[in-house]
C-alpha cells in the first residue's frame, strides 16, 4: 500500500509540476513583519507608475516564505496580478541556456575552451570592427564609419557565456546584424550561422560587452549540434521535465495564454499598454529559438531552477548538475577590473556574480549570482545566506532601482 501511494505521489508531481515547499517566516530566520515591507517597496513603485504589477517570491533554507501578487497584470481589463501569471524572463533564459552549456560540458560533448568554429564553421576568420571617425558635418546619430582587421583569436563557448567574445556586443556588430534577413520562418540552424559574417565590436576577451542576443543564441545553435537535438528538446528533456518545470516554454501554449501578462512602457507619469506591433514583442518568429531571452515562466517554476542551482544541482533527488560544476558557473570569470564591468560586479558562466557588495552598491552577500530580464525581472541567488529573491514584472524601461529596493527588503526581514 505505501508504495502504490507513492506511485500516486509521485505521478501528482509529475502531473501538476513541482513546487518548492512553504514555511512560515520565522521557520527559516525571517520576521513575518519585516518582510511586509516588500509589499510596501512594490506599492511605492506602483503609485510612482513605475510599474503596473508584480510577483515576488524568497525561498530560504529550501522553503518558500514570501509569494505575493500586486497591482495588475492587465490595467486596461482591470485584472489583478496572480502568482501563476505567466512573465516573458527575456535575458533570464540565458541562465538557462547557460545551465545546458554545463550539462554538456559534464557529458563531455564539449568543452568551455572550444572554439564557437568547432561547432559553427562559419564563426572561423572573423574580423573585428575599428571605428573610425564620422565625416565633418554627419548627423551625429549616425553610424561611425569603419574597417575590420583579423580577430586575434577565435570565439570560445566561454566568451559568449561571460559576454567577452564581441559578437553582437556593441553599435557595429548590431547594425550589421540588423541587415540580416529575419524571415518569421528563420530558425537557430537558418541564422545563427550568418552571424558569423558581422564583424566583432572588440577583440575577444579585451572587454566585457553585453550581447543581448546574438552570444546566446549562438549557444542554444552549439547545444544543437552537441547534443543531436534541437535546442527546446534538449532543455525539455534535461532540465524543464525533471525539475517539474511545466510551465515553461517558448510559446505557452492553451490556458497558459490566458494568463501572459501584460506589457507596458512607463512615460509622463503613467503606463502605456504596449502594442502587439511593439519590436521588441516580434524579435522572431515562432520557430526561432532564442537563448538569449525566447523563454516564458511562471515565479514558482522559475524559483524550481534557482532552488536546483542553490542545492548545488540536484532537485527532488534527481541530480542535473555536479556541485562542482555550479560552484564554476557562479565563480568569477570576468573581475570587475575589466572595461565593460562596473565596479564590484564580476561576470561567470552566464550570470552576474557579486564580488564585493558595496563597490557594488547592492544589499546581498559576497559571492551571490543572478541576472535580469529586459522587461524588469530580475532573480538572485544568495548561497550565504540560503536565499532565492524572485521578482517578475513586465516593463521595457522599468526603474531598475526597484531591484536594488527589493534586494533590500529581503535582506533587511534576516532576524537569524
């Protein structure tokens, strides 16, 4: 009888997704009073029409003691925020796509030093752009002329996982990407490979850049030609169906739809509801799967990956990652001594690490690691302190010091 219960147990989990447990505030060293005030830090962006709405969750110790919805996932249709609602995470895919990188690194299909060419041959004989000056009288939002000279050296997969590599990383590359045709039909094996005729925007490894799409892209391509599947199997299989992660994906399918929130552009004071027309909505198509920023999710399914990384790799007894190798991708690869990083924020295998909290200017501990996404959402993970910090928004040019006052109200609610 207890094994068929558990049979039914487990099938429930596999059923409906998993779920972190929840535990009282003080069960896990924080006052219940205290962290009230992360409903008062989102009301105070709220009135200030920094934001429509919100979900924040923190998990300490493996448990789940702060999950709220505020404001409004719809203003227009006077729908309030829910916590199942359905955020596009944007640059907080690459994680995720960074996490795959590592599962094949342990399968041994590739390694953090081959060349992006061993995997794309059309990444060989780059050129790296030399601007130079604009003629006297150009509009000065006009682009810099330029000429190419030979990269110094090829593109490894770990420059495009810490943003060193140069490819789509500054005004030059980008533009010359901008010309590509991007058909709605375009897939990672149809484009990825015409990145590799636009120029680099520095020398690889001379700089820290942010590639806002093309370096992880790239990688969701090389996962590809790894592992022998395409880049949504692979993090089906791998990473979402193990973790339980069922709400998930790059196009949310049925009821999922329905709770997709929705997009605004804070100006004058007020929240504009952005148009399905809006650019940065209709980047691809259907069929192209971004590494950089394709992914939907839910707070909970989300807070399930960060608990996997914060547990060293492993989720519900299942072990996705070694603790080895979470420990490598949350070291500092990129000192914050290099140009391109501001000062106390470091860079590893596809996320931010904090490497001194005040030269950062940030209220968590040294060693703590995440990343955001374009339309405000943002996650961090405290190994100190045992904490996952999980807020989603949906905002293009959100006031990103509400991530700092969030990090703040969390922080300052640890009694013990």
């Amino acid at each position: 009888m207890k094994k068929y219960l558990l049979v039914i147990f487990l099938t429930a989990l596999q059923t409906f997704g998993a779920t972190i447990p929840d535990a009282k505030p003080e069960d896990v060293g924080f006052s219940s009073e205290r962290l009230g005030r992360i409903r008062e830090t989102m009301q105070k962006h709220m009135d200030a029409h920094d934001i429509a709405g919100a979900v924040t969750l923190v998990a300490r110790r493996g448990r789940v003691a702060h999950l709220e919805a505020h404001g409004s996932m719809d203003v227009e249709g006077k729908r309030a925020m829910e916590k199942n609602a359905v955020f596009r995470i944007w640059s907080m895919t690459k994680p995720v796509a960074g996490v795959a990188i590592l599962m094949l690194m342990e399968d041994g299909k590739l390694r953090l030093n081959d060349p992006v060419s061993k995997f794309i041959p059309e990444f060989q004989s780059l050129k790296v752009a030399v601007t130079q000056e604009r003629p006297a009288g150009a509009p000065a939002n006009s682009p810099a002329p330029y000429y190419t000279v030979p990269a110094t050296r090829a593109i490894t997969i770990q420059d495009l996982l810490t943003h060193v590599s140069g490819l789509g990383s500054g005004p030059v590359s980008g533009a010359e990407m901008a010309k590509l045709s991007k058909k709605t039909t375009d897939t990672l094996p149809e484009l990825v490979p015409l990145l590799g005729s636009a120029p680099l925007d520095f020398q690889p490894g001379s700089r820290w850049g942010y590639s806002a799409l093309a370096a992880f892209d790239t990688l969701g391509r090389v996962v590809e030609v790894a592992s022998g599947k395409s880049f949504e199997k692979f993090l089906q299989e791998r990473l979402f169906d193990p973790l339980g992660m069922k709400e998930t994906s790059f196009h949310p399918q049925g009821e999922m739809q329905a709770r997709i929130v929705t997009s605004y552009h804070r100006a004058a004071d007020r929240m504009t509801r952005l148009e399905a027309k809006h650019p940065m909505l209709n980047l691809y198509g259907r069929e192209y799967l971004s590494g950089g920023g394709g992914l939907y999710s839910t707070i909970q399914d989300y807070a399930v990956f960060a608990q996997m990384l914060l547990d060293g790799g492993k989720w519900n007894g299942k072990r996705l990652l070694s603790p080895r190798t979470v420990d490598l991708m949350a070291s500092v690869f990129v000192p914050d001594t290099l140009q391109g990083r501001a000062p106390g924020r470091g860079f590893g295998l596809s996320v931010q690490v904090i490497s001194d909290p005040i030269a950062a200017g940030q209220r968590v501990s040294t060693g703590s690691y995440g990343w955001d996404g374009a339309f405000g959402t943002h996650f961090w993970i405290d190994p100190k302190e045992k904490i996952v910090g999980i807020m989603m928004i949906q905002t293009d040019n959100s006031n990103r010091q509400l991530d700092r006052d969030f990090e703040s109200a969390v922080m300052q609610a640890i009694v013990e």
